[in-house]
C-alpha cells in the first residue's frame, strides 16, 4: 500500500512524502518512507498511484510533485519499480504536464490508461 504523509515545514508549508506498507498474511509492515530520489526534501510529493508497463514488464509508480524539474506547479511523474521495491530515477511525464498544477493521477490498468487532474487543461471547470 503506498500512501502520502504531510506536516508543515518551519515556514508553514506544507510538505508531503509517499511511504507503503507491506502486507504479510493479515498483517501490515512498518511504514517505510520512499527513497530521497522520490521524496525530495525541499519539495512535495504526493498522490502516488500504482500502474503496470507491458513493455518492461515492471509496475509504475506514478505520483504529482513540485521538485525541480517540473513544468509548471506540480507535475506528474513516475519512477518504474522493479522486484526488490527499487525505485528508478523519478522521470517527468512532460508530454500530459502544463505549466498550472497536474495531480492526482490513477491508472487503470484493465484500460491501460492514466487518468489525472489538471489546472492547465481547461474545460469542465478546474481540475
């Protein structure tokens, strides 16, 4: 289970990580916080989603961050995890990001779609 912790920085920002939990039998791990490639320390990482790579044959972590690198606000980013829960260089999803606020993605799997909310793309009325 992969889940996004926040608590407020000294300046009174809010600041997020991802962490997950195994299961074993009925019985959750210790939380255990993602690597600082993932979580980078001045930034927010949020909202992870679990998806799957047909081509490398490999889930995807996909989660919204604002670390350097991004297009705009928060972007959509993923890092491919292979069977030892390593988690590769996160990678920015430029092609779907915008220069506004790009969260809370969700893939769906049966489809081989990512779904996400978007403050650039407008239409239906903010994300």
């Amino acid at each position: 289970m992969f889940y996004t912790l926040c608590d407020y920085d000294s300046l009174n920002n809010i600041k997020c990580a991802i962490y997950y939990r195994q299961k074993s039998n009925d019985h959750w791990g210790a939380a255990v916080k993602l690597p600082e490639h993932i979580n980078v320390e001045s930034s927010t990482t949020t909202d992870p989603a679990i998806g799957y790579n047909e081509k490398v044959g490999k889930e995807i972590l996909y989660f919204s961050s604002d670390r350097p690198g991004t297009k705009g606000k928060k972007d959509i980013w993923y890092s491919i995890i292979d069977e030892n829960m390593h988690f590769s260089q996160p990678m920015n999803l430029s092609g779907i990001n915008t220069i506004e606020d790009d969260i809370a993605p969700f893939y769906d799997i049966k489809k081989n779609t990512l779904y996400f909310s978007s403050d650039g793309y407008r239409g239906m009325g903010g994300f």
